[in-house]
C-alpha cells in the first residue's frame, strides 16, 4: 500500500491507517507514538523536534520498539516540523530505533528512503497500544478564566474558548495552514518550540495566533518535555512570545506559571 504523508499523528483514521507505514510531522515523543500504534500504522517516522529535555522529542522510538513497531525520525534542522511534505523532501534521518534498524533504516539516509524500505516490508500492524494516562488537566485560573495543560494541541475544543491553553505540542503550523494554529478562539496559548528548527516551524503558530488576536507563546525544547502538558507548565521556560503576548507581560526568560500569570491578569 501507498505510504501515508501527514502533517500531524492526529490526522490518522484507525481504519486508513491500520497496516499502512506512515511519514507523520509530529514530534517524536510518547504521546505521538501512542497516538500512531493506536491507529494501527505497521511503521512510523516521525520528527525529532530538537531532541529536547531528557530526549522526550525521540521518546517515542523506544516506546515503539517495546511493541515491536520499526520507528525512526527526521532531524529538527532539516525539515520542518509539522510538515509532512517537507519531511519526505529534505528530510534526513536522525534516529532510529532496533526494528527500524534491522530493516536498514540508519541516521543519515533521506527520509524518502527509509519510508521506501518501510514500505517495501510488508509489515504487520501494530498491536493493541491500550490507554495512555489523562491528557487534560485544569491548572489554577481566575475568575472566569479557565486554564488547562493538554499533552496535545488536537484536545482543544470549542468549550476551551476565551480560556488559556497550555500544550505539549509543537509550536508549528501543519502544513504551514495559519487555520492549524489553534481550534478555539482562546485566550492565550503555549506551545513546545521543538527547538525551532528549520525556517523557524517550530515557533510559526505564533504570527498566526497574533493576526486571530490570540497571546501566544513556546516554552524551549530543552526546558519542557515535549508531549507532556504538565511539564510545559511545571517546566516551561518561554522561549518566543507574539507580540500581543509581550504586551500583556510575556516574555522571553520567564517561567511558563509566569507567564500564564500576566495572561489572567490582563484585562
């Protein structure tokens, strides 16, 4: 079957996807790995997102190879994030894990290749990844504001309009689409720079949340674990900010409660 090119693991179909092998431009962490085994894809390159505290941006990979499903990633620095076009263009791999190993996958081979070796297996698909842990949690607000930490920015829904959000995601539009920043007309939101990377993706959702009125900010790839809403906001240090974010006390060096704290105290 055709290998499936996607600017996010949230845009797998259980029932496309399933034995199909996949170039998905999310970051390479647990929470995205999980997402893509429980779709049923038989293998998986993902992005590397700047690697990151603890590696959580490759996190994935062994997560993966616990279940027996080839993994792999594309560097930070040479194709952009959220971008699964890009990826299969200029993408170069950065990490492997053991099963994609054995199929011949190794750093340094085009993105394109690898998918092409992946596909060429025949491979089954992935077992039955069962449940992750909760990926919504509400953190302190105030009055009527709301403010919750979500391992994905793809959980944002329509309540969580006029609230602050706090993700785990990457900081790039997909596809480059400025409609992709953010679902909901929110308060403020806070992203993963992935280590910005190339052409800036990782920090591109910010001009697009500015021209929907929206304060947005990334907290550094090595400050926070990428996929884990929790740590961007025990964690975070902000790294960019748009500029109605500076304007209401954002700013670059400071923690992400702190800045969460200006968000709610602007009126």
């Amino acid at each position: 079957m055709t290998p499936l090119v996607l600017d996010s693991v949230t845009h797998l179909s259980s029932g496309a996807a399933r034995g199909r092998v996949a170039c998905c431009a999310s970051h390479g962490g647990t929470y995205a790995a999980w997402y893509a085994a429980r779709a049923g894809i038989a293998a998986v390159v993902l992005h590397d997102a700047g690697i990151g505290r603890d590696r959580a941006g490759i996190g994935g990979l062994d997560w993966l190879a616990g279940h027996g499903v080839p993994g792999a990633t594309v560097g930070f620095r040479t194709a952009r994030i959220g971008d699964g076009a890009d990826m299969m263009a200029r993408g170069v791999i950065s990490f492997v894990n053991a099963p994609a190993s054995a199929l011949g996958l190794a750093p340094g081979m085009p993105c394109a290749r690898a998918m092409a070796l992946l596909a060429e297996a025949r491979l089954p698909p992935a077992p039955e990844a069962g449940e992750m842990g909760e990926a919504r949690h509400e953190l302190p607000g105030r009055g009527a504001v709301r403010v919750f930490a979500l391992d994905s920015n793809g959980l944002v829904g329509p309540g969580d309009a006029g609230h602050i959000v706090v993700t785990g995601s990457h900081g790039g539009l997909l596809g480059g689409k400025p409609e992709t920043a953010v679902k909901a007309a929110v308060r403020a939101a806070l992203y993963n720079d992935a280590g910005i990377g190339i052409d800036q993706a990782g920090i591109s959702r910010l001009p697009a949340l500015q021209a929907r009125g929206i304060a947005g900010a990334t907290v550094g790839a090595d400050s926070a674990l990428i996929g884990d809403g929790m740590s961007t906001w025990r964690d975070g240090i902000i790294s960019a900010v748009n500029p109605l974010a500076a304007a209401r006390g954002g700013r670059i060096g400071q923690s992400a409660r702190d800045f969460v704290a200006a968000m709610l105290e602007h009126d």
